[in-house]
C-alpha cells in the first residue's frame, strides 16, 4: 500500500506543477478484456483508471467497462480504432488474425521473461515498432504497454503429456503463437473468452485449456472440473496487456496528460507482476493440497515443442514483413541477453 501511495504521489506532483496545460479534459470510456477481479490481468486496468483520476486531479476521468458489458472482449482493437469507444484494456495476441506480428507483443512461445522482455520493449525499440505495426495495417490506435505477468501453467487437462502424440485430436482452448504450434501437432484449437471456459470444460466441448497463471485459473474453478495442471507454460513466459487509445484521442491529449498515462501504466505493469508473484505461490500450493497434479511435462516433450515452436516463427516471418523485422530484433537482443541471463542469476534449483 505504501508503494501505490508514493507511486499516486508522485503522479499527482506532476499533475499539480502541469495543470496550466492541461486545458481540455479527457473522459474515455475503456471496455477491458479481462475481469477486474483476476490479479495482475484485469485488476492493473482498474489501477489505471483510478490512478489517473487522481493523479490528474480530475482531467482524465476513464470508466472501465467489465467484459462483455460495452464491447465483446474479441472486438476492442476494432472498437478503439474506429472510435467506438476511446480506450480499451486487452491481451493484443488476440488480434493476430488482422494484425500478424502483434502476439510478438503479446507472448512468444520460449521467449523471453518478463523482465528481460520489458527490457527489449522499452530499450529496445519494441515501443515505437509496435506503433508502426498497427499503423502498417490500417490501425488508428496508440498502444501502451500497461501490465505483464510471469509465465502462465501449460493448461488443464484430464491427463498428462507424455509425448507429443498426445496432442493430436485434443480439443483444446489455446492463445496466440502457442495455438499455432499445437495445430501444426494435430490439436484442434479454439479460442474463447476466459468466462466461457469453466463451462466449456465441464460440458466436454473442450478437452483442455490455458488461460493463465494459478491465481487466476483458480478463481475461473479450473481445478473443479480437471486434475492435471502441466508446467511449465513454454508458450507464454511473459504475458503483456496493452492500453489502446484511439490515435485521435491520444493525440488531442496535452503533452502532461500523456506523460501520466504514460507513468501510470508503467506503474501498473510493475505492479501487475509483482502481484502475480505474490500470489502465485500460495495459489499453487493450495492446488496441491486439494489433489490437483502439478505435473512437469517431460523435458525431451518440451525440446520437441521448442523445435516446432521454431518452424512456426520462422514460417509467421516469411509470411509477414512486420512479423520478421520485430522477430528479428527480439532474437537479435535474445541472443545477446543470453549470456546475461545464464551467468547473472542463481540456477532455478539452487
């Protein structure tokens, strides 16, 4: 609570010594993609939105709608872009049918961690790329990185993986780039908001799912329908939501109103992960306890699935020039990184 107080504080002063250009007053209206309750996915675009009231003493007012309640959870980039609606709050993975490379931004399977992903984004040129990549495809929004969790669990299912055989003809719900590899290994995949899956499960219209992270499978009651939680989440190391304003608005904003949705949103990504590290561990534990099977899918599984993981990257970077320019500059900063991050930090077992 200390840290939200002096992170508010600091805001506010920037607030108070800019509030002369802060002529017109910005009112959004923010349809989210994820519950408010689930922590470190939906609870950082509530955090926004409260923080920035305050922080700007009343100049930015944004009203964030549950899922579902002003926009489908699947239609926010389109709604934002055409001006439906100012804001939206989502994971951008979902749209990589309209826009290819942008699960880059989203998730990429055996890719970075959170931290040395923020690093790429924000150092790395991964920002300003992002813009372009909307931009190139006719997308009339400004995108802001506003939350990142660490790895997700590898999904629930009713049995183990043993091998790769298991995953021909499963039904499963799977996001993003990870979807791709396992249709590439015979699964049919589906994609379904995260309110949809509980029921889905328990009616047999899927198999198995991912979502996310312990803390939040456990408030959707996963663990109520299936036993085996896998890990570790190969395809989602990082998961990165994103603030989508519409470039008309964002561009109508003062330089100081930017400057704090800019502050509050890197506030928010920073407490989304540590509340997601928080919990997590208490979270999983309690899962144990109650007889779900935290299971390691076996290592030569995972080596198989990081070499088709590498076909599907490379087969996304011929078929898209975006895709290819951000693929590279991510393996480019990878490669590098990886010295760093073998020899800086203790082993995982240790």
């Amino acid at each position: 609570m200390k840290l939200l107080k002096t992170l508010t504080g600091v805001a506010g002063a920037i607030a108070l010594t800019t509030g002369s250009a802060m002529a017109d007053d910005l009112r959004w209206k923010m349809p989210v993609a994820f519950a408010t309750n689930l922590p470190g996915l939906g609870s950082p675009a509530a955090w926004v939105a409260d923080n920035l009231t305050t922080a700007s003493d009343g100049s930015i007012q944004v009203r964030v709608y549950e899922p579902g309640k002003l926009v489908p959870p699947f239609d926010i980039l389109q709604a934002v872009s055409e001006g439906k609606v100012s804001a939206g709050y989502t994971w951008i993975g979902y749209d990589q049918g309209k826009v290819p490379a942008v699960p880059l931004f989203a998730a990429v399977p055996f890719g970075m961690k959170p931290w040395s992903y923020i690093g790429w984004y924000y150092y790395g040129g991964g920002h300003e790329m992002l813009q372009e990549v909307y931009a190139n495809k006719g997308y009339d929004v400004h995108a802001q990185l506003c939350g990142i969790i660490g790895p997700e669990t590898a999904g629930w299912y009713s049995s183990p993986i043993n091998s790769l055989d298991d995953y021909e003809g499963m039904k499963i719900r799977f996001a993003g780039l990870g979807g791709k590899v396992l249709e590439k290994l015979g699964a049919s995949v589906t994609m379904m908001p995260g309110g949809e899956l509980y029921q889905a499960l328990e009616k047999g219209t899927i198999d198995a799912t991912e979502f996310s992270m312990p803390a939040i499978d456990q408030i959707l009651g996963f663990d109520q329908v299936v036993k085996y939680n896998l890990f570790p989440g190969w395809h989602q190391q990082f998961t990165a939501q994103y603030m989508l304003i519409n470039q008309k608005e964002w561009d109508r904003a003062t330089e100081a109103q930017k400057a704090l949705v800019e502050a509050s949103c890197t506030a928010a990504t920073t407490l989304g992960l540590a509340e997601g590290e928080y919990k997590n561990p208490a979270v999983l534990a309690g899962f144990q306890e109650s007889g779900v099977q935290a299971d390691q899918i076996p290592r030569e599984v995972l080596e198989k699935l990081q070499e088709v993981t590498q076909e599907v990257l490379e087969e996304e970077a011929a078929k898209d020039a975006d895709f290819k320019r951000v693929y590279e500059s991510q393996k480019e900063f990878m490669d590098v990184y990886e010295v760093w991050g073998k020899r800086a930090y203790l082993p995982a077992d240790m």
